[in-house]
C-alpha cells in the first residue's frame, strides 16, 4: 500500500469512472473547518503520514474481503537520511498498534541489518523491497536490528493481512474522494472539510469499498461488453446502477469502519451536517448516480440500531 501526492486537480471524466460519494466546493466551507487530525500523533509528521493512522486500520480491517488485493504488512515505511560521511536508513513512520509499533519500533529508528544481514549503502527504496521479498516469501518473523539514540534492539516482526491499495493525496480544494479501481484519490479539501478522524475513516471506507468490491472494474466490463454487442447487433443487458454500487459501498464502510474501531455514528453526524449545508436538490448527476442524504441517514440509523441490539446482546460489533 502507499499514499502519494498527486497535484493536478480533478477533472470530470475522472469522477465519472466511479462517481464520489461527496463534492462540494471550499467556498461553501469556508467558515466550518474541520479537524480531522484532532487527537493523533504530530510528531512533525507530513499530512500523507498522519493519513495513514486512518488508512492503516482500515486496509487490515479489509484483508479479509480483499482476496486478490491482498498483502502483509508490518505498518511502518522507510527513508533515506543524510550523514557525513555516509547516508543510513531509518524509520520515516509506525503505526503505534500494528505489528512494528507493537514490538517498539519508532520514527527515527536506523535500520542497521535484516535478519543477520547488515544494511549498508543501500536506499530505502531498495531496503523496503527486501523486505517485502521477505514477507511475500513468508519468512517469518523478520529480525531487525536498530539503534536508537545510542542503545541497540533487535525486535521480531509477524507480518498481518491487509488490503493492498494506492492512496493518492490530491492539492485542490474541491471536497471529494473516489476509487478508479487503482487508486483512491482524497483532495486536501475533503481533509479541511471533515471534523474528525472518524468522519474521515467514513470517507475513506467507502471508497475502499468501492475498491475491493471492484465497482470500477465491473463499470469497465459493463461498458466493453456493451460496444461488443452494440457493433454485433446483440442485446445489451442491463448493468447494475450507479446509485445501487454507492448503496452496496455504504453497507460495506459502516460495517469496515466498526470492525476497524472507528465510530459510525459520527458518519451519520457528517451526513446530517451536509444535509444541512446543501439545503437544496445535489446536482443531476449527483441525483442519479448517489441516494439522496435523507436515505443514506435512513440506511445508517438502521445499520447503528443493528450494532447497538449486538453489543447489547454481547455479540461482535459487525454488521455481517
């Protein structure tokens, strides 16, 4: 999995492979910014990497419905560090609850050798791919060694599934995520717009449920399908609606998000707060391709009542 900058802004013809679930402009909210990093751990981390204490619980949240998408992870990237004489490796993030934050692993750690195998004179890039020939290869556990400050530490690492994706940060202010089937794409205004870490989990799980339920690739087949038959003079059968795959990607989030211990109910304060903030008809397309907020707070309402009788009862919190 990796999360890139991705600097052109959004056109048309790229939402329209898979319609977002939201898009508004910055100029409607302006004056309720969010907050979406409120509670996580700073530590002079870049947006990309504070992404990824959302998107981490989420993709391993996934693994399970992800069979062909699928990956080990350990939570933590590498890069490169400047010193005279000689560059080193060392730990750019961790994610404090998988496996490598677990067994003490933290940012700015130096990577001084990979099972018994010293690390030198190597770029991140090419360390990071040897470990994950390591993983794919299920040698397990992995062995590193580090040094911390001036104390070393070997720590042994079990990799866990996740859900393998590439999340692309966009610069625009447009409020807006999607899935194209490769990637999922969040705007920098969509990380204004949200007021919490859960709202945005919301955001992202649906997406990841339109990326492992692989909505792009079926609108893809739905269409090549067609212009056969269409040039054959054969009848073309009816693909499932848009706003059919956003109902399905609806279920899917409040269900991977429970399961990934991030609060449903503030999914619903978002979508009531939109509706608020609309205040009159989504666009034509919007109308067509998405359920009207209304139905989708219906939807979630029930979903949250369905979870509330479960842990009443004592069973697990999962809509499945």
């Amino acid at each position: 999995m990796r999360l890139t900058r991705w600097h052109p802004l959004l056109e048309r013809s790229g939402r329209s492979a898979l319609v977002a679930w939201l898009l508004l402009t910055s100029l409607g909210c302006a004056t309720v910014l969010g907050s979406w990093d409120y509670g996580l751990p700073k530590d002079n981390l870049s947006t990309e990497d504070r992404l990824w204490h959302i998107v981490f619980p989420l993709s391993v949240a996934a693994a399970d419905q992800c069979v062909f998408k699928r990956e080990d992870t350990y939570g933590f990237f590498l890069e490169d560090a400047a010193q005279t004489p000689q560059s080193y490796i060392r730990v750019r993030y961790v994610h404090a609850q998988l496996p490598a934050g677990k067994a003490g692993m933290v940012i700015h750690d130096r990577i001084l050798a990979i099972n018994g195998d010293p690390v030198t004179a190597q770029p991140a890039e090419v360390v990071s791919g040897q470990i994950q020939r390591l993983t794919r290869a299920k040698i397990q556990p992995l062995a590193l060694q580090l040094l911390h400050d001036d104390s070393e530490k070997e720590i042994h690492l079990w990799a866990v599934p996740s859900c393998r994706m590439n999340v692309k940060l966009v610069n625009s202010p447009i409020v807006n995520a999607l899935s194209d089937g490769s990637n999922i794409v969040v705007t920098s205004g969509l990380l204004q717009f949200v007021r919490s870490p859960d709202q945005l989990a919301w955001v992202l799980a649906h997406e990841v449920g339109h990326h492992v339920l692989e909505h792009a690739e079926e609108a893809k087949l739905q269409l090549m399908l067609n212009r056969f038959l269409s040039s054959t003079g054969g009848e073309v059968p009816q693909g499932r609606k848009q706003i059919d795959l956003e109902r399905q990607a609806d279920v899917f989030a409040a269900d991977l998000m429970t399961r990934a211990g991030y609060d449903l109910r503030e999914a619903r304060r978002l979508l009531g707060w939109l509706d608020t903030l609309q205040g009159q008809p989504s666009s034509e397309d919007l109308r067509h391709s998405h359920p009207t907020n209304k139905e989708r707070l219906e939807a979630l309402d029930r979903m949250i009542h369905d979870l509330d009788e479960k842990r009443k009862r004592g069973e697990a919190a999962t809509l499945r």
